[in-house]
C-alpha cells in the first residue's frame, strides 16, 4: 500500500521536525549565587516520660545559638500544664530539660527561638 502523494511531505516534514535539535531542549539550571535557603537551625530533642516526670535532651549541631523551651501538657483537667523556661543551647552542645505533673503527662513539645546576634 502506497502512501498518498499529500500525506507524504507532511510525515516526512513531522520526522525531520522531531528529529532535529531544538532550543525547547531542558538545560541545566545554573546557580545565581543568591541562595534562598535559610541556614540550618533548631536544636534536636528527644523527651522521655516515666509516670509524671519529663526528662528531655537537646543537642544543637548548627552554628546558631538555639533557645529551646519544654512545653509539657498534663491528661487530668485540674493538673496545672508547665512552659519551662529558655535554655540557651549554644553550638555542639547538649543541655537537660525536666518537668513534672502531679499524675499523667498527656504530651510534650518543644520550642525554639533563635538568641539575638
């Protein structure tokens, strides 16, 4: 089966179209030198509960000083939740954070805020 006289021209048009190089082509992307990321921040936390009391340590592996606060929520309603204060944990330093409620601990969490330079 031939192919017809009109079509032809325009299958061989598509393949050369498809087969040449195009500007179109993706390039790779070349830094411009203003990076967006922020520096890396935030101390690392890891809390143990056993019965009422919170033992938590914190490692800061940045360069940025990290003030890190204990947050703790108690499960009873008449239990009074605690925010410990601010420890500054300066760079490659680990600090030890404590706390209680008078009967279960519901949940823990932390914050970070960054020491003014």
């Amino acid at each position: 089966m031939r192919i017809s006289r009109s079509i032809a021209p325009a299958v061989v048009a598509l393949a050369l179209v498809l087969a040449l190089p195009s500007e179109a082509t993706p390039h790779a992307r070349v830094r411009d030198g203003n990076d967006d990321k922020p520096d890396p921040f935030g101390a690392a936390c890891r809390s143990t509960v056993i019965g009422s009391q919170v033992i938590a340590h914190c490692f800061n592996p940045y360069v940025a000083v990290d003030r890190v606060r204990l947050h703790i929520e108690c499960a009873r309603w008449w239990d009074i939740d605690s925010d410990g204060a601010q420890v500054e944990t300066g760079p490659a330093q680990t600090v030890r954070l404590t706390g209680r409620c008078w009967k279960e601990v519901r949940s823990v969490w932390f914050s970070h805020q960054r020491a003014a330079d």
